[in-house]
C-alpha cells in the first residue's frame, strides 16, 4: 500500500509538473468519479411492506389486527379495556389512555384510524381522539371532514401548536392514515431544552406537518412549556370519549 | 358544547373571584382553554388522493399514464422521445434527459419507478436514471436491489452526498415509490447560499432521507458547491442509457 | 483551455492505467486536494470594526453617538422625542416606541443598553424595555440583575417564549451587550409560516439563545400566531415608562 | 403592582360575566397576562466577562496567558513544545498539533490568534495553523488580510466545506478573535449521522458561519464523510509548520 502510494504520488507529481496546472475547479478540472464514492457504512437492507402501508421488515407492529397484547392502560398498566374487532379497535369510552409498554424516542411511525360512522357532536366533539408521541405530544385525531373547530385544534394538527398546512381529511366513512417522523427533544443539564422535538405528518399522503418544531407538550389548557425528560417514553392513544377506531400501527426507530 | 362552556366560563369566574390569585404557571391556574385557539387562517380543504399513491385535488399531475404533454427535452425543448405504453414511461437511451416545462421551488413530489425488466450490468450500470429536483439536486434511481454499489450512488441517495438511512429497494419486478419533500435553497446578494436545500425522501414508505441538508448540486465528478439560481426550476429526468419505467408523478407546490 | 483539458485528460489517462487504481474511498486513494478547493464566488472584503463592538464597514449604523435621524415615532413617523446625552439615547416616559426608518429581514443586529441608575420598581417594572426585531419578535431588554420575574420575562429572553440558557445580566451600572443573528419566517401563499423566525443572541459575549425558532409574534397577553407579513419591517425600541439607556446600535443585511 | 393586578382581575371578571363570551382569539379576549409567564427552570447566573471577550464565570479557561496546563501533545499526550511568551503562545514548527486534556461536544468557543509578524509565504502557507473542533472539524485560521488562496480554505472558513459569508480578516499585526457555536452530531446504530455537527461563527464580530451543517469531518484530502465518534473529543490546534500565536482561549459546555 505504502509503495503504491509512492507510486500514486509520484505519477500525480509528474502530471503536475508537466502541466504546471493549478487545479482550482474553475478550469473544471476533470477528477476520477471514484473520489466521490463512499462503501462504508452499509445502510442495513429493509423489505419494505407490500404496499407503502404495510410494515416494512424493521418496523415494531404495535397493532396487526389481532390483539393490543404491545399496549397497556395508560392510568394504571392493566390491559387494554379498547375492543378488537374486524382487525380494528375501538376507543372505548371511560376506559381511559392506553399506551405501548415499549418507550420510544427518534421514530418513524404509520397509524391509520377511522371517525366514528354515526356523527354525534360538533368541533372537537365531534371523533375526537389523539396520539401521543413520547405521551405528551400530541397529533390530533379527529373528525374534521366538514366539521369546524379551532384551526391548531383540527385532525393532523399539533394540538394547540401548529396548523396542518392543508385540510386532506376524508368523509368519516373512510380510513385515515398518518405517516409521521418525529424527532425527539434534548435537555442540557439545568433542564433547559437545547433542540426541540420536531415532527414531520403526511396524512393520507399530504404533507400537513413539515418538520414543525414543538413548544413543548402539548396542552389543553395553558401554554407549551418543556420539561426535561426521558429519552424514551411510550406512545399513548387518547380516550376522548369518541369511539374512533384505529388500525394498523407501527414504528420503526430511527 | 355551548352550555358547558358558560359552566366552565363561570367556575372559571367564581374562581378568580374567591382566589384573588396572581396567575403564575406555578400555581396551574386553570385558565380557559379557548385562551390557545385560534380561527385563523383556515388550511385550504384538499381531497386526498384516493390511496395515499394517488394525486390530491391540489397536485400538478406530470404523469397520469396517458402523454407525456408536461414534459419536455432537457437539451432542446423538443417533444420527449421517451415511450408511453401501458399508464408508464421508458427512458429512451440516447435521447438524453426530460424536464417538465413548469419550474418549481419548494415541492412535494411523488414518483414511481421500477428497474428494467431484463438485468444487464452492475452497481451503477444496472437500472441507472435519476430524479433531478430544480434540475440539479439528484434523488438517485437505481436497481440496488442485489447489486452492490457505493452507498451514496444507491437507489435513494442523494447522490454523492448522502446515504439513505436503510435500503428498502424491491426487486425489480416490482414498482418502486418515492415520496419526496423537498425546500429549495436560498442565496443572499454575493451569491452565497444563505440555507441550504433540504430534502426528506420516504422509499416504499420507509424514511431513508430525514431533512438532509444539501451541499450543492449533485455531481458525478467533483465537489458540490452552490451556485446562486433561480427560485424555480425545471424537474429533470434522467437518460443513463437504461430502460427504467416511470408512472404516477405529481407535485405539490409548498 | 480545450488543449489543456485534453491534455489534462491524457496524463490522468496514463495515470490511471500505469496504476491500475480501482479508486474508490477505501483504499485511501491520495487524490490531489485542489479537487476539493473553490475559487468563487469570493467573499465581499469587510474591515471588522477596531473591537467586536465596533460596526464593520458593512453594517448600517443605527446610532453612533449623536442623534436618533435613522429613527421615527413608531406611532406617528415624527421625530423621536427620546434624548440624546453623552453619546447615548435614553427611553423617554409616555413618548412611544420608536422604530428605524428603515426595514430590516435577515440581520445581524449589535446593541447597547443600560438599566436605569436609579433602581425603580421590580421585575417586569425595573429598567423595562426592548427590542423588537421586524417590530413584533421581542428581544426581552430588563433589569434582571438582581430582581426576579418569570423566566421567559427576564433580560436576554425571546418575551414569553424562550428563557435565555443563563442568566448574564451585569450590574445596573454597566453596559449591556446583544449580539444577534436573526432570520425572518416566510410565508406560504395560503398566510401559512413555512419557515419560522429564528434567533442567536450573545448576551455579554455568552450564548443565551441557540437559534431558536419563534412561534409567531411575541405577545404580552395570548399565544403567539404567525400572520404572513412583509419581509422587511423596521426595528422597534420599546418605551415601557423606564429610563433604560441605549448605544452604539448597528446592523448587517444577511 | 399587586393592587394593579387585582383590578386588571376584576376587570376581566367583569368582562367575561358580562358577555358570555366563546373566548376565541378571533375576539381578542384580554387573557391574564400571567397564563403564559413561566417561573422554572430558572437559568443559572453567570458572569460574564468584564468584556465581551473575557471568560464569563462558568467557562474553562484553556488558556489565560500563563501555561499550557490544559494541553497536550495531539500524537503522544506529552507536555506541549508551543512556547509560551507575554501571555500569548506560538505554534512551534515541527513539534505537531496540541490538544485540551478534557473532551468536549456542544460547546461556545471563544479564541483569538494572530498571523505570524513577518509574512512568509502565499496563500495556504501563509500564518496556517487551524481550530479543530472535536479533534476533526476544522475552522481554518490562514493570514487571509492580502492573500488570496481557495475560498473554501481561507481563514474562518470551515476548511474545503463552507466559505466564510465575508472576510473579516484584519491585518496581520493585529489580534484575531473567533467566537464559536458548536453542536457535535449525532449517530444512530448502524454508525450513519442522524443530525449533522452545525457551526456559527462571529469574525471579529462579523458573523461568517451561519448554522452551518457540516458534511463531516474536515478533509485536506477527498471527501468529508461521517464516521460515528464519542459525544465528547479533545479540542485540536494545528501546527502547519507557521508561527501562529494564540491567547485567551475559553469554552463554555452547552
């Protein structure tokens, strides 16, 4: 290697000297291709799902359609009270939260969920639910197909924190789908935060969230203020009291 | 809803009144919760495609199967010699790259590809084209499938500049789909970038580019380096000299 | 220059097949390191000022010690009736906040300021004022030396939005020092920020906001809301009744 | 203040009683101001410099014109050969780079330097020395005042990556001072950089680094690419073989 260097630069010297050349990129000067070329690391080979919805081979399945066997009550870590049916399930009303027993930080996750088939309600009472990254941060789920509320409040909004770029919501009788990235914040050592989560949301293939960054949790009442906390937390599904349905939930970490 | 709210409005008084409280954060002070919402302004309603592959009520359809109407030579604004067959097109070798005549800055963008049917050739050489953003930032479209190549040159990559996350490339005889968020880069006066363009690609729904922040134009030989451009551009296609097949392309104006 | 690139071209020929290099990354390749040098476009010459407190050649001179002519009522456009001693301006009660007569967007931005020598009142009341860039994203300007407020009140906070990672205030003797680096939001057609505010601000010479991202206007009463505005407003100096003094402000186009 | 707070109180009381009011923004509800004050975390008190060039109370003082106590050689970690002379100390040629005992990620960097007194050389070998930041992100330090060289290598460029947005360069008889925002980056599992290092720099107070995303490591030679690193490495200085001197180092951790 030592001596094929030697070699190199020895060659390379020459090719100098001969042409006096200075190299600088105005005279476009043409470089082997090969200088641009990187072969490690490898990024790990992923089968995607069948369709964009599906899970792809890395992802964690929160929900394939059987059993909520990954969640757990969000009050007191009893199972689920939510019913499974049709490969879907319900919120059910007075249960309260649930969310996953794994904690989790930077994702990529995919949830569909559908309003409730008979419209009971107006606004935000009207197929209101929620995912909760990390617990506290809040992606609106509600029915906000020909229903009005507060703009920050509507499906695919951050709660109370950032309107969705556009309205792509579907008629209630139809299935919603979220892709979102999320990004997960950082505290320094006095609790303040030094980068906000932030977070990306296509719903139903629009972009409706682009790379927003959060305030803080988000908030029903009062203001969006961090606090530090745990690099991993679970994903939590709001009881709103509305029968929203859900299906089809996984995460992959990034 | 109305009446709830007067209850609320009026414990919320009565509160106030018997406390005589400072209203410090400190001391949760239930403040109405209306105080965080807003009315205005209303996201614009977009009918979602319907799948998340289709094209939303507000997307510019370049490609719907029929003509390539949108399109034109990248060389001479010629009509594009590519080939129309069965709701897909075909890189026609030799007949050099394709641009839409519509120019574009900040985009969604959706596109769908697959790899050539017969395998000829290795690494760069097997399925190359490439998606041109403003005509200069690659999204690079290749059969990585079981081919080895440089990372940064795979399918996914923003070529030589950045690797995807994972590789989830199917088989060639599979369609392959890009979703692609992409902000396009600003330049001050002097004519130095002042941000650069950021791209987030999902490949068959798995993240592979998460708001990567670009170094200039992609480029084969050489180092990329910004170059003050307008704030619309062309998206180009590229004719690498292999037949890769393209279908359903449309484009969100951000 | 053909010729040359030609010959270039052989020599890098015979360089090639004389070493038979496969030169990709792994193998460390020695590729001359002019392929990664630049020559233009070449930045604009500045000659710094003789201290870091000094204004550079290229920074427009807000006040330089003698009178307030880059400035205006913010109310009415008449001359400011705050005053001009010693080389400095100091608030003056009941007149108004004043505003630059010209807009700024993308700024660095120097300031000076002095609490009032006699102390007055506590928190929010003691040497209260600030520094309103685009006249509705507000630098907190307070006496925090020694009087405690809320946190994102207090001297160096982006007002009710951001807490400054420390608290650097001097003595109310002494001079205070704002670096900043502000970037302004952007719009979306539809009034949607697609890019918020951001800010860095050196207090003293100590990082106390790290490009921060604002959530709209900073407000004294509600919740910040972006609403699209132009992109260049003029810089706004609050008068909030307390004789706070100001110096030597300056500001670079970015 | 209190008795003020009480009537503003009473006021919105009266207010809300009288109307009834859906408390929506669009109605411009006087909210107590008090909803979005904060009181914790309160940032720590620091003092800062008598200037703004002094270390402020809570930085590590690297060099204060005494001895090079917080250095070591980069190649054996024996005491450093620089020589130390009238509270500055100079780059001793042939004795290699220097670097802190203690590592650092997320850091405020305050350095001043100065070109050597009798100008030797052109270009690159004109006063080079360089800062690496983690031992491997270079922001470049070059007599840059009459001398031209590449653009991406001149002084406070980061070397062969980002050009500086102007040149702040003074002549080579006076003090230099960079101050420096530093944010180390972050890898996921399979060693790919999830969040690129990002830099600001201020050039004798003129901002030339704007938030920079670094691709990599600094690369005299090839193409900068990440490779996953600890979250804290020593700070570098380089021996180019030019008697640059140094004095009044600091770094504050983020």
């Amino acid at each position: 290697m030592r001596t094929r260097l030697r070699i190199i630069t020895l060659f390379f010297t020459a090719f100098i000297l001969s042409t006096g050349l200075a190299f600088c990129q105005t005279e476009k000067t043409q470089l082997p291709p090969e200088a641009t070329e990187f072969y490690e690391p490898v990024p790990p080979k992923v089968d995607p799902g069948k369709t964009t919805l599906d899970p792809p081979s890395d992802a964690i399945v929160l929900f394939s359609g059987k059993d909520l066997d990954m969640w757990q009550s969000a009050k007191d870590g009893s199972f689920p009270k939510w019913k499974v049916t049709d490969g879907t399930f319900v919120v059910e009303k007075g249960t309260g939260d649930i969310q996953t027993k794994q904690a989790f930080g930077d994702v990529q996750l995919h949830i569909e969920w559908r309003s409730p088939q008979v419209i009971v309600g107006e606004g935000q009472g009207r197929g209101n639910s929620g995912i909760f990254l990390m617990g506290m941060y809040e992606l609106q789920v509600l029915d906000s197909y020909e229903s009005k509320t507060y703009t920050n409040g509507q499906a695919a909004s951050i709660y109370k924190q950032s309107v969705p770029l556009v309205n792509a919501t579907k008629a209630p009788t139809e299935w919603e789908v979220y892709d979102v990235i999320f990004s997960a914040p950082k505290f320094n050592a006095n609790g303040i935060v030094t980068k906000p989560a932030t977070i990306t949301v296509l719903h139903n293939g629009v972009l409706v969230q682009n790379h927003f960054a959060l305030r803080g949790p988000t908030e029903y009442i009062g203001i969006p203020n961090y606090k530090a906390h745990a690099d991993k937390l679970p994903l939590k599904l709001q009881d709103h009291g509305n029968p929203v349905s859900y299906r089809n939930i996984w995460v992959r970490e990034l």
